[in-house]
C-alpha cells in the first residue's frame, strides 16, 4: 500500500496537483434506503433527520475503491451512527460526504480504513475509541473543517495523511505512537500545539509541512528520525530543540515555504522564511542526510542559529552551509571553551563537568587505572594480584590510557600488587606533586619519574633493589 501512495504523490508532484485532487471515483449516486453493508452489517437511512446507521457485528463489506460504496458521495449524509458490534469501517466508505458534520463510533471498532472520509469536509470533531488499533491513510484528509480530534490509545502509528489539510488546532498522539508518517498532518494551517509522546521515534517526510501557526511543540527524547520537510514552511516555530537520540535529520527539514515539495497554489509565490531562530541540536553524532537544494531557504531558513556541542556533526553542517553557529555547554550555555569536541566545557557546569568525573579502565591486560577528577588523583592497582607497570616507547608516547586525563590529577597513588614501574614511565609528568609507593615495589626504570617537575618529596619503600639511572632526573630535589 505504501508503494502505491508513493506513486500517487509522484503523480502530484509532476502535475503540480493539490494532494487530495482526483484520487477517488464515484459510483452513480443512487437514492439511500437501506441495505446490506457487510456479512452481519446493515445499513439504515432517516432522510428526514440525515442520519444514516450502520448495525449489527463484525467488519462492513470491503470495497476497493469509492465506486463500491453506496455512502460516498452522499451529500445528504448528516450524521453517521456506528453502533455497537461493528468492528471495522471499510476502505472508501465515505468518500465525499460532504454534509457529514458528525461520526459516532461504537468501543467494538476496530479498524478505520483507507480514505474512508476523504473530503468529508463537514466533519467537525472526531472521537477514536481506544478499541482502534489502525487507520488507513488518507483516513480523514481533506476533511477541511475538522478541529477536535481525539486519537485511540491504541495506536502505534499515525499512517500517511491522515489528517492532511484539516483545521485541527491542537493534537495529543498517544503515548503507544512509535511513527508519524509521511504527511500526516500536512498543511493544517490552524494547528498551533502538538503534544508529543515519549516513545515517538520517527517523524517523516512532510509529517507537519505547511503547519504556518504551529507554534508549541516539544520533541521526546525518544525521536530517532525526522525526515525530509518534516517541518517545512512552519512559519512560526521559533526555537527548537533536537534530543540527544536523534541520529537522522534531513538538512531539508525546516525548508522555506517556497521549497515545499507539495507546496499548494497559493503558496507557490511566498518567499517567507521561517520563524525558526534558534535549532538547539542535542546529538553530537546524528547524520544530517543530504538535499540537492543548496539555495539559502532551501536547506534551511536564512537568518537562523544552529546551537550544539564543539565537534559535533551538527557543527560540520552549520559551517559546510553557511549557517550561523553557536557552540553550547552540557548545561544549556553557549560559548564555554571545549575540551577536544567532548560534550562538557572546562568551566564548571554541574555533575557531567570533567572536573568531577571518574574515568577508569584498564591497561594491558594487567594494570587498572582510575582517574578521580575531583580528587586529583590516579590510582594503580593490579588486576591478578601481581604486575608491572610497563616501560613508555617514548617521552611523547601517549599509548598509557590515562596519559591524556593529566590535567585531570596531580597525585599518582600504586597499590600493593605493583611490583615494578618501566623506563620513563612516568616522565614529564609536570602536573604531578605527590607520588605514594607500595612496599610490593622492588623496582623502579631508568627516567621513571624524570622531570617530574613539580614532585617535592617522596618516600622510595625499603623493597627497592632496584633504580634505574636518573629514575627522578633533575626536579625531585630540584637540582640546578
């Protein structure tokens, strides 16, 4: 079924077409009386009041197309009543009912299917029974004066124009909704608030394009995806902030209203930009997927801010496009100094700041190391009891995986197990102030401690039989 929308949206696109025009055929209208709509499902007609009612269990007829139906292009449909016992609306049903203002559905439904009021443009509120698990898509686009909608707690997914050009204002999707398809609320020119839930991974293509009034919307810390002009020509969102889960965006996501791909008529001329100021991006890794466009407006709104952390592929964007810039902090704040593109700055900002941290691990196999940041202190141990600390290749060598928290610790304390310290390894260590030995120690390289310049004293424990020549060259003592 997808295939086939798509290929209707390719049809759209090449033609220029408003995206619900010349979808659906009619059958020839005929007089509604009553009848069968199903294999337990009859259908009953009050001209007088407009009120047509579909009784009795289990699921209507299917019908293939509109054609099939004896509802769709029914003008003098009012109100529809499903009552209680019918567990599915076919595909098609009502199709252009144009004079429906009201639905009624039972808590046995089930399932609404493709297009069944497409264009029902009479049609007010809607209310979804928690008992519906899927709707078909195109379910209640073009339905042009619907504003209250509220959705069954049982879905999973808001299909693909679903509520395309309807006058929603407000939305709540259930907290069980993982996606929303393509074009699900595409150009309802009154919606102004979504309530998104946790749990919501995927926003897709065109999902919220042409919302000019959508102005609240908070995305969860769930979303993985958001597809190409998921929001597109949304005049009015100003600010936004992207989770840290995202790991796609299409650099198309927030086009200019020119740029639309679906862009109706009247909009074909509008050169607006969006309101979009500031895109706060969470995720330091999420791949923005490429658009052929590269005119300002097309990508991205002209004018606009994309905030983030310092190497962040958010930041490779923003610059390979020209797009202002502005480095954050993990507390929210811009412009702190970063350290090597890593989510924190050095200047102190809470718990995830690095001068708190712990970082640990282990080396070769043999040695366990732990950097207490707020502490200042590294700590060895042996990870079986007994071991050594290996020689470095070099003063430069930085294969010692604490050898780049330096900053981080001014003290070096070896427990007991560690029997010997490697040439130079711990040479140049400038930081480093204090040194506590382990009384397993029975041997120390040539230049271990060398030019540990700011090591005062230390205390080399009795089971020393060895040292290395120059094992604290020059400072220890500070010798000329």
């Amino acid at each position: 079924m997808k295939k086939a929308v798509s290929f209707i949206l390719a049809i759209i696109i090449a033609t220029g077409a408003l995206p619900f025009t010349g979808l659906t055929a009619f059958a020839e209208n005929t007089e509604l009386t009553a009848g069968s709509c199903g294999e337990n499902a009859t259908y009953s007609f009050d001209s007088g009041t407009g009120t047509l009612t579909i009784s009795g269990t289990g699921e209507m007829t299917t019908y293939s197309s509109s054609s099939q139906s004896p509802f769709s292009n029914h003008s003098e449909i009012n109100a529809l009543v499903v009552e209680a016992g019918i567990t599915s609306i076919s595909d098609f049903a009502f199709v252009y009912c144009t004079g429906m203002e009201s639905v009624s559905f039972p808590n046995t439904l089930e399932k609404i299917g493709v297009q069944s009021f497409l264009h029902c443009k009479a049609l007010t509120d809607i209310v979804i029974p928690d008992s519906v698990i899927e709707m078909g898509h195109f379910v209640f686009a073009d339905c042009s004066k619907l504003e209250n909608v509220t959705l069954s707690s049982s879905l999973t997914e808001i299909v693909d124009n679903a509520f395309a050009e309807t006058a929603i204002k407000s939305i709540t999707i259930p907290s069980g909704v993982k996606k929303i398809d393509d074009m699900a609320f595409y150009n309802c020119e009154n919606l102004e608030t979504v309530s998104l839930p946790e749990g919501l991974t995927e926003i897709d293509i065109a999902a919220f394009s042409l919302d000019i009034n959508l102005k609240n919307i908070t995305l969860p810390s769930t979303i993985t995806k958001i597809g190409t002009q998921a929001f597109a020509g949304c005049n009015s969102i100003e600010e936004l902030t992207l989770p840290a889960s995202l790991q796609s965006i299409s650099d198309s996501a927030f086009a200019n209203i020119k740029y639309v791909s679906y862009v109706p008529s009247k909009y074909q001329n509008d050169n607006s930009y969006m309101g979009l100021k500031k895109l706060t991006v969470l995720s330091t890794d999420c791949v923005f997927e490429s658009s052929s466009g590269n005119e300002e407006g097309q990508l991205f709104p002209g004018g606009a801010t994309i905030s983030c952390y310092a190497g962040s592929t958010a930041e490779a964007f923003a610059k390979g496009k020209n797009i202002n810039y502005v480095n954050i902090c993990i507390d929210g704040t811009e412009n702190h100094n970063f350290v090597d593109g890593e989510e924190y700055c050095q200047k102190g900002c809470g718990a995830d700041n690095p001068a708190t941290r712990t970082y640990s691990g282990t080396y070769k196999d043999s040695i366990s190391w732990v950097v207490n940041a707020a502490k200042k202190t590294l700590t060895l141990s042996s990870v079986n009891g007994s071991a050594s600390i290996p020689a470095r290749d070099g003063i430069t060598s930085t294969e010692q995986p604490w050898y780049g928290y330096q900053e981080y610790f001014n003290k070096i304390i070896i427990e007991e197990g560690i029997t010997s310290i490697g040439d130079i390894a711990f040479s140049y260590y400038e930081n480093v102030n204090s040194i506590e030995l382990p009384e397993s120690l029975n041997s120390i390289g040539e230049s271990a401690f060398g030019y540990c310049t700011g090591l005062e004293s230390l205390i080399i424990p009795s089971g020393v039989t060895e040292l290395g020549d120059d094992a604290f060259h020059r400072y220890l003592f500070h010798q000329p």
